[in-house]
C-alpha cells in the first residue's frame, strides 16, 4: 500500500476540527512528476477524497503539493494552481476541492440521483424504493405506517424533513442539557438529526407515490413514527447510566398510545471489556428485545484496531450492524466493508452491513459536528440542507429503517424472526474482508418478499449483575468547571447502582415508576401537546445535587451560548462533558466528511 494512502487515512493529526487556517506541510509525491504542470498562482485548497491514491496522484498531475491529511473527513490539504481547480475537482478519486476557508467550488449542482451515497441511491440499493410500492394486509402502501422507532441519540432538531409533528415524537430528555429550556429536546451536537433523517426522513407535501422522486430527501421508513430520546450533549457526551435509563423508558413504555415502539435504534457503543453477560448495557437490550422490541446497534468503528464489538453490539441477541463502503459507484459488486467498521473476532462479528460510508443525511445548522467538520457540507446543494457522514451508525439507521418495513407488512414478527429475515436475504459481498461483513448488505425488498421464518435464538441469558463503572469502559464523563470524572458504581445523579436489583427490574420492564428511575426523579410521567402543535414528554427539574455535588440547572447548561465560553478542538473549557471523546468513536461516527 502506497504511504500517501496510509497518510491521507490514518494520521493521528486528523483530528482537526476547522478547515479554516491549515498548515499545508509541503509532502511531495512518489508518483511521476507532472507532465504539463499549469504555473498559476497556487490557492491553498481542501481536497476530499474518494479513494486518496488517486486525488494524491490528480494533485501532482497539476502541478500542486500535497499537504496535511485530514482523515476525520477522508481530505487532505493542497496547494494547486488556481487554473487547474476545475480539472481537479472532476478528476477520479476526487469528490470534492474547497478552497481553504470552506467556501465549495460551485462547478455544478449537486444531484441526488447521481451521488452513490445519497438517501435516493440508499432506498434504491436496499430496495426500500421498491418496497414502498407495495401493500401491507390493510391495502396500505409500505412505508412503516404504525411502527414507533425509538432513536436514543442527541435528540432531534426540526429541519426540514423532520419537521412533522404527526410522527417526529420528543419521548424525555435525559441528558445534562434537559435542564435548560432552550437546549431540551433539540440536537445540539447534529448526530442524532442525522440518524433519524436516515431512518424516517420525509420532505413536506410528500406521501409514498412522491417520495421516490431524487429531488425529495426520504428515509427508509418514511411513514413510521419516530420517538427520540435524548442522551447526549453539543459534544455528543452521555454516560452509560443514560443510555441505560433511555432503554429501560423505551421498553416501560413501548406499548403507550400512539407510540407501539417496535424497534429501537442505538448508534453508540463503549469499549467495555465486560462479558456481555454480565455488562448491565448489554442486559439493557437484550431486555427490550425480550420484550418484543427489534434492537439494531452500530458494530463500531475501530476499524481492525479493536477485535471485538463495541459494547453492546457484542451482546448476540441483537442485530449488529457493520459500514458497508459503495466505492461511489450504483453497483454493489465492488462494494467492500469500509475500512473503519469494527471487524470483530470469529465469535462474535456484525450480523450484516449496510450503506456507511459519505452517507447524504440531513444537516442540523449550527450543531457541533456542522460547525467543526464543514467538508461534511455538500458541494453544490444550493439549498444548504445535506451533510454527509460515515460510521457504522449510519448503517445502523438505515438497517433499523428496514426493520420498521418488514414489522408494517407482519406486524406479528418476533425479534428474532426480523433479524432473521434481514440477515438471511442480503446481497452478497465478493470483495473485501470477510471478517466484518456478516451475511452480506442488506437488501430489504428480498426480506419482504422471503417467507416468514420459524427462528429462535437461544443464546445464555445475560445477568446484568456486572459493574456499571466497567460498562463505561475508557470513557467518562466530567465535570466542566472542576474536571472531576463520574466514576465508579453510581449514576449521574449520585445514587448507588445496585446491578442484582436493577437487572430484575429491567427485565420485567418495570425498571421506570412514573418518572422516577434507580431511586431519582429524571423526568416527568405524562406526553404533552398534541399531533398537530408537537409531542414531547413532560420535563422535571433535577432536585438534589449530582454526583459532582451541585446542580446542572443554572450553572453550566443555561443558556445556549454556554455562558461565555468557548469552544477548542475537542475541549469545552479544557475540560470536556466525554473526558474521553464520546463524540468521536464511542458515537460511531468517527469521520464526518
């Protein structure tokens, strides 16, 4: 493998949150020097890349120098004659060149329709596009019509194609930000907007006869009802204690009017060591799926660094879901597993792929990840709406989408027999690892078109009885001001996790009382609003002090301008809510690009 391309990928230096000001380091080239190299006068640009060898090699045909790699994005910096900008921008292995300062070349117009990573080339590769020109029991065409996805991520913010109250559902807040009025609910770190545009995005004015049309932005189950619950902060920080908490919510109350939660989404994951049948985040889901809830989590994106999934993808029950890389091209014979998707080990590996690699989504403006990774804007979208993002997450989404098509058509499927169907029918991949892959790239139409299987798992029942500081792995949250990590058996809000005591409760789907959960009130115990004005659960205020030994409300969260201050790399103050990173690999969502 050339060293550029190792460069251009893996460098630790690619954490770098602003385009704005890179250094171009002046790495020259192995390959042949420049035939007829242009002698303008060299711009400093941001290459973003399809395959890196190849965008290398254009910038040396140019007569350019290839500068400092921006893997996070899959980019590298650039200096290039300034006549041989639009040469190189539609040179091969090449999707975009942005002039440092993040202003895109507008040399045409983004087209759905011809990007290999759009929803549209999405829904049409899985078969979700032909899926919705079917009819389920009821006559009704197949979008996921009655099926609740919960999404426990960042929350939802209501841009465009998530802005229908009829579906889009506010379950509680039960991150640090619910404590502020002006922060509950919405997606201040852009991660989950991105999940649930993936998963059951829809453009106003559509219905299942329109969405098919490349100019209309739709999600896999673009009928279904979405409830989010939110966990995580502006940099994408939760404690494991919250995931818990949202899971056993999900499952108490699965079954409330208006919500027939049948499928639980979970882009996150821990580098927890545990046994997962004793980790109380892996009992957490495989509880919901005993309940009846289809749970699809994110393998990870440690790439071959990690030889097993993150945590509780590990955990066999579950659908765990790998990145499948499209190589830009409509055709999946040359599809391959993307290079950061965890491979996993030959005892447990991910179940099936699914599109994850420069996936067009949804932006959220303003957010932490639209801020500080503008290559993820899209070249040519005149309308500023898109954002692309890479991880087994997105995979995820869209797997967790198809699920919610095959439980409108059988509404009767068990767990089991969806993650059955889903695993049994993908399309083969030739190339490629094959640690990794699982069965193959989902392909929903062939699941919706396959004979209802008679399947049941009978993996050893998890415990739960583990330690919650072990779940957390290497990651903790912390305090922003005295930067003290919440550690040890305890919740964020200081009370004492009792693993015996809680697993039982979870299991029976009882874990929840009103709003109370392990001993303290989080939220409230009603939906308020309506389907026309907005749905969201009812918040509380956190009485008592947290584990750091103050209250949240008034302190830190209260205002959205985070009291003044500012933002540094991947630090809030010096001292950042994901100690170590949450936002990055522990989120599944290591490279927006």
């Amino acid at each position: 493998m050339p060293s550029r391309h190792r460069s251009a990928r893996g460098a630790a230096a690619a954490a770098i949150m602003s385009i704005a000001g890179v250094a171009v380091t002046g790495a020259t080239s192995s390959a042949a020097p420049p035939t007829a190299p242009d002698t303008g006068r060299l711009t400093r640009v941001i290459v973003a890349y399809d395959d890196a060898d190849a965008a290398a090699r254009a910038v040396d045909r140019a007569g350019g120098k290839v500068g400092r790699p921006l893997s996070i994005v899959e980019s590298f910096a650039a200096e290039v004659p300034d006549t041989q900008l639009s040469a190189l921008s539609s040179a091969a292995g090449v999707r975009s060149v942005t002039p440092d300062g993040a202003v895109a070349l507008q040399a045409e117009r983004w087209r759905a329709d011809g990007d290999a990573n759009s929803m549209f080339s999405v829904v049409r590769a899985t078969g979700a596009l032909d899926v919705w020109k079917k009819t389920d029991s009821s006559g009704r065409p197949i979008g996921g019509t009655g099926v609740g996805i919960a999404l426990i991520d960042s929350g939802v913010s209501q841009v465009t194609g998530l802005n229908d109250p009829s579906r889009i559902i506010n379950g509680p807040d039960l991150s640090f930000e619910s404590q502020a009025a002006n922060l509950r609910y919405h997606d201040t770190f852009g991660h989950g907007t991105h999940m649930a545009g993936l998963i059951a995005g829809r453009d106003p004015g559509t219905n299942l006869s329109t969405v098919s049309s490349p100019t209309n932005f739709t999600g896999m189950a673009p009928t279904s009802t979405l409830i989010s619950v939110k966990v995580a902060t502006a940099d994408g920080a939760t404690d494991v204690s919250q995931v818990i908490a949202g899971i056993d919510w999900v499952v108490t109350h699965r079954n409330d009017p208006g919500l027939n939660i049948r499928v639980l989404n979970l882009s996150f994951g821990t580098d927890s060591t545990q046994d997962e049948k004793l980790d109380p985040l892996s009992h957490a889901v495989e509880a919901a799926w005993k309940k009846g809830i289809t749970v699809v989590v994110s393998a990870g994106n440690d790439g071959r660094n990690r030889t097993a999934l993150s945590m509780p993808a590990a955990n066999p029950y579950v659908i765990a879901v790998g990145a499948a890389d499209s190589r830009s091209t409509d055709s999946r014979a040359d599809d391959v597993l993307a290079d950061f998707s965890t491979r996993g080990n030959t005892t447990r590996s991910a179940d099936l792929t699914a599109p994850g690699r420069s996936i067009v989504g949804l932006r959220d403006p303003g957010s932490y990840v639209d801020v500080n990774y503008p290559t993820g804007l899209v070249p040519g979208d005149t309308t500023g709406r898109y954002f692309r993002g890479s991880g087994s997450s997105q995979a995820a989404a869209i797997t967790s989408g198809a699920a919610a098509l095959l439980l409108q058509q059988r509404p009767n499927l068990t767990p089991d027999q969806v993650k059955k169907l889903l695993v049994s029918t993908t399309d083969a991949m030739t190339a490629g690892d094959v640690l990794g892959r699982g069965s193959g790239q989902l392909n929903v139409k062939k699941a919706i078109e396959a004979p209802t299987p008679a399947v049941t798992q009978t993996w050893a029942a998890s415990t739960g009885t583990g330690s919650l500081e072990a779940s957390r792995g290497s990651a903790h949250v912390a305090d922003p001001v005295a930067g003290t990590e919440l550690t040890g058996e305890k919740d964020i809000m200081g009370h004492a996790w009792t693993g015996a005591t809680w697993a039982k409760a979870a299991s029976a789907g009882t874990a929840w009382t009103g709003g109370t959960w392990n001993g303290a009130g989080w939220t409230g115990t009603t939906l308020g609003g309506t389907s026309t004005t907005g749905r969201s659960w009812v918040a509380v205020g956190w009485s008592g002090t947290n584990w750091a030994g103050r209250t949240w409300s008034g302190r830190t969260w209260s205002s959205a301008v985070w009291d003044g201050r500012t933002w540094s790399g991947r630090t809030w103050s010096g001292s950042t809510w994901s100690g170590r990173t949450w936002s990055g690999s522990y989120w599944s969502a290591s490279i927006w690009q």
